[in-house]
C-alpha cells in the first residue's frame, strides 16, 4: 500500500491552491479599497467631503452583512468554483460601474451593491481551506492567504496611482480609468476560477487514492472531535450559539482598524506633505511589513498549537500602534506607527478564524463562519465612518484612530473573557469557547 507523506501532501494541495485563492482576493481587495485612492480627487469632483466619503466608504460592509450568510450557505450547496465564480463577475460589473457616480447618493448605492455582490467570498474562502486542510494547519494556510491583503495594497497602491495619472485620457477622469482598470479583471476571473479551482479532493487527478485516502480520513477525524466537543453542526445550532456571536465581535475589532485605516491612509500620508506617487509607494510600506508579521504570528500559532494569547498579544499591539499614530498625527513618525498596528489587526486574523473554524462542523461551520464574518465587518462601517467623522469635526485624522485603538483594545478584552484554556494533566490541548459560565463534561 502507498506511503503518504503528510508533509509533502501539505505542500502539493498549498502549491495548486494557494496561489489561485491568493489571487482572487489580491483582486477582490483591490476592488474593496480602490476608492481609498479614487477619494484624493474623487471627493472633490462628485461633491462630497470626508464624513461622507467615509459613511459612504463603509456601507459596502452593509451590504456585505445582510447577504453574507446566505451566500456562504449556497456555497456550500452548489459548491465553491459555481458561487465563486458568480460573485466575481457579478462585483466586476459593480466595481466598473463607479465611473457613473455623481454625489452622495449614488455613491452610496454603488457601495452597498459592490458589497452585496462580493458577500460571501472571504468566508466561503475559509470554509474551502476546511474541505482540504487539517485543522492543525489552519492558521498558517489562513496567515498566508491573507498575505493578499498587504500584496493588494502594497502592489495597488503605486499601481493606482499610476493608473490616476491617465487623468483626462480619452476625456475620462483618472479616478473613473483606475475603476475601469480594476474591475475588468474581475469580471473575467471566473474563467480562470473554473479551470482551477476544484470543489474538492475528489475531484482532481493530481492526488493518488492514497492520498485522498489519508485526507479524507483526516478531515473526517477533525469533524468527529468538532462534534464530540459538542459545538454546532447545523444552521440553527450556529444561530443560536452566542459565543458565535461573541467571536464576530471578536473579529470585528481586527476589521474595524483594518479596513478603517485602509480607506484612509493614502489621505492620512498625503497630509504628511508627500507627492501623489510618494503617496501610493509610502502606503504599501505598512502593508509590507504587516505581512511579514502575520504569517510569523500564524506559524507559531500553529507551532505552539495556541491561539488565545495569539489574539490577545496582536489587539494590543493593533491598538498601542493605532494610539501612536493618533498622537504623532501628521508625521513620518504616524507612519511608522500604523505600520506597527497592521502587523497586530493582520496577524490576529488567521489565529482567531483558525480557533473559530476548528470548532464547527457541517452546514453550521458555513452559517457559523459566515456570521463571525458578517458581525466582523459591521467594523468594516464603524471605521471609516469614525475616520470620516474626526476629520469633519477636528479636521484631523487622530481622534478615529484614537477610536480604532480603543475598539483594537475592546477585542482583547472580550478574547480575555471568552476564550479559555483546556489543559488535560500538563499537557496543553488547546483553546475552547464555550461560554465561562458553561460547565464542563
């Protein structure tokens, strides 16, 4: 019978995988924070100011709320290259349509479209990592799929500004070309999603039986531990779980000064007294160097087989970045500082959705992690809007980040409490959530 090496069975589902699903997201966030550049000479053009810049910045995570459980439950109905697919194209076509904004009011309604289309792709990404790999590798293949966040904008930033420099090319406005040239690849990525991205092992021909065989088995063994810690296997078992509820606020905390600071920081380093280009350049060096900390936080995570103090430790570097940035507002030193926070809001990411992932089962992990997603980017709106709002009323950017501190801060605290520590003799078998109040079996 055939040896399966576990490791290089790892490394060749990480090798055909990853890349695709880096990809994808490298294109869905670009399209998410474009209008972070779009805004330095959008605003002016259409009539808007930074409030509503930034309320209209935010309600794509409305959007992206309401529909975000039912998408992920039809994904994991027709399975994820079908509704992957179809939420590429059909945010393509509503990311190329931000040309046509004139005013608040429409540039609010694109935004809650663009967010109601892209619904459902982030979790239904870490849903499929679940049907290929084993729980004990979550966190590291969560940590560097997410290097696409930082790829996105340490690659979209110049590329953008780049791209606002066709200002006045065929009589279109630089911010409506760099809508146009992002959001064409969206719609043709569902091409490339149906020749690459498989629903499950059984589907490809580049794993032996055998190693379909030991997958399976493994895969099955982690669902077996999931239900015999008594966690939700069904929609309304995952419903009704408030410590589902208690982990979307969780993550919250992370999204609220991920997305707060990333529809912000191109305007929070120009006023710094950078160029245009300088500007987009300066913009990925916090997102470089956040990268490099998630995946090193993912990977002891997974080493140390620990996850709360993970969590814990990375809020606390989020909000202690985040504050310093606020009081040295206006810069290089600011600068520096958000770079600080990134490494924290983006290194809590993948321990905290590796803890959550690794404790529901069947349908209920598609509604589970769905909602943790869904609360989480509730965040996605109180961050830009508090941004937007400081600016209004300080005419500066340090009282929102003042605010996102406090939320980074919040979310530590709640982890403190929620999360628990199960030690079994000396040896330490990991995190479990139940509620502190819940007994033991």
């Amino acid at each position: 019978m055939e040896q399966v090496s576990e490791k290089k069975l790892m490394k060749k589902i990480t090798f055909r995988l990853l890349p695709v699903i880096m990809g994808l997201y490298v294109l869905a966030y670009i399209d998410r924070v474009n209008v972070g550049f779009a805004a330095l000479t959008m605003n002016k053009d259409i009539g808007i100011d930074a409030y509503t810049y930034g309320v209209g910045a935010g309600i794509f995570f409305l959007g992206y709320f309401i529909f975000e459980i039912p998408s992920n439950i039809m994904l994991a109905k027709v399975g994820a290259k079908k509704w992957i697919a179809r939420i590429f194209f059909t945010w393509g076509i509503i990311s190329s349509g931000m040309v046509f904004v004139q005013g608040a009011n429409s540039f609010y309604i694109m935004r809650f479209l663009l967010g109601a289309a892209e619904a459902g792709f982030f979790p239904g990404i870490i849903l499929y990592l679940t049907f290929w790999f084993p729980a004990s590798y979550r966190a590291r293949i969560i940590a560097e799929f997410m290097i696409a966040i930082p790829i996105a904008l340490a690659v979209g930033a110049p590329v953008s500004m780049w791209i606002m420099q066709l200002d006045g090319a065929l009589g279109v406005k630089g911010w409506q070309w760099l809508f146009i040239c992002e959001g064409v690849p969206s719609i043709l990525a569902p091409l490339a999603i149906w020749k690459l991205l498989p629903n499950n092992p059984n589907e490809v021909s580049w794993l032996t039986d055998a190693e379909k065989g030991w997958l399976v088995n493994a895969l099955v063994s982690d669902r077996e531990k999931v239900g015999n810690a008594r966690t939700d296997s069904t929609v309304g078992m995952a419903l009704a779980n408030p410590i589902v509820w208690m982990f979307g606020l969780m993550f919250m905390a992370t999204t609220a000064a991920n997305i707060g600071l990333a529809m912000f920081i191109p305007q929070i380093i120009k006023e710094v007294g950078f160029s245009s280009m300088q500007t987009g350049f300066i913009t990925s060096i916090p997102y470089i160097i956040g990268c490099a900390g998630m995946v090193a936080i993912g990977y002891s995570s997974d080493r140390t087989k620990e996850r709360k103090w993970h969590i814990i430790g990375s809020l606390l570097i989020a909000a202690i970045g985040l504050g310093t940035a606020g009081y040295f507002g206006g810069s290089i030193v600011s600068i520096a500082a958000l770079a600080i926070a990134t490494i924290g809001f983006l290194g809590a990411k993948s321990p905290l959705l590796s803890l959550a992932a690794g404790k529901m089962a069947g349908l209920g992990a598609a509604t589970g992690i769905a909602i943790i997603n869904s609360v989480a980017n509730l965040g996605g709106f109180v961050g830009p809007w508090a941004i937007g709002l400081s600016k209004k009323v300080t005419t500066n950017f340090s009282g929102g980040l003042y605010g996102l501190a406090m939320i980074a801060f919040l979310g530590a605290v709640l982890t403190l409490i929620v999360v628990r520590i199960r030690t079994k003799g000396p040896e330490k078998v990991g995190d479990n959530f139940e509620p502190v109040t819940a007994v033991k079996p």
